[in-house]
C-alpha cells in the first residue's frame, strides 16, 4: 500500500514527507495526473545531466514536473502548487520545478523562468 493518495511510493523515492505532501496536495487541487520526471538524485546523477552543485534534489526537497501543454491547466497547476504550499517554483517550458529549500542559497518565497537543459 502506498503512503500517498496520488503517488507511488516509488515515484516519491527519496524525497523528504514534506514535499511529498505538498505534491500529493497540489495534485488533488489539480485534478489531473501530475508526472514527477525528475524527484531525489544522487550526486553522480545530478551530475550526469548538469544539475547545480547545490541542488535541492540531493536532500530530497526538490520535483520536476512534467509541464501540461496547454496553457490553462499550466496556469491551474502553477496555482495548484502555490495553494499546496510551494513557496519556490521554476516555470520552464518543458517542466516546472519545485522545492522546499529554504536557506542562504535557496531563497523563499522565489519564483523564475528557466530553461529545459
């Protein structure tokens, strides 16, 4: 059985409960599926794809999202996260990023366009 009502355990592998109940959250605000193309990594595989050195997915704290093409439920999941508690989100074209990082180097509440490496 899973701990989450939306998400496998295996999909959240990795990942600190807080952010994991904040996706869980954001998805049911949603209402449609969300797929996670990117949760916890390891150095080596935040390595391998260019990932920064102080990346909020090493601690488990950090998603990307699979960004919906059509701009409404893109606009209606941006604001599922913010009503999920999400305080730092990274729009991007193909994807969005979020986290719960909150220190010296991860600044909240933040909110920035970036791009699909």
């Amino acid at each position: 059985m899973n701990r989450f009502k939306y998400f496998t355990d295996q999909e959240l592998s990795g990942m600190v409960d807080d952010i994991c109940y904040k996706l869980d959250r954001a998805r049911e605000l949603f209402g449609h599926p969300i797929v996670i193309t990117s949760g916890y990594r390891t150095f080596e595989q935040n390595f391998s794809i260019g990932g920064a050195r102080n990346s909020a997915h090493l601690e488990g704290k950090a998603a990307d999202i699979k960004a919906p093409i059509d701009a409404f439920q893109r606009e209606k999941l941006m604001w599922a996260f913010g009503a999920a508690g999400f305080k730092r989100v990274e729009s991007a074209y193909r994807h969005i990023h979020v986290d719960i990082a909150n220190d010296d180097l991860h600044p909240s509440p933040y909110f920035w366009q970036g791009d699909d490496k």
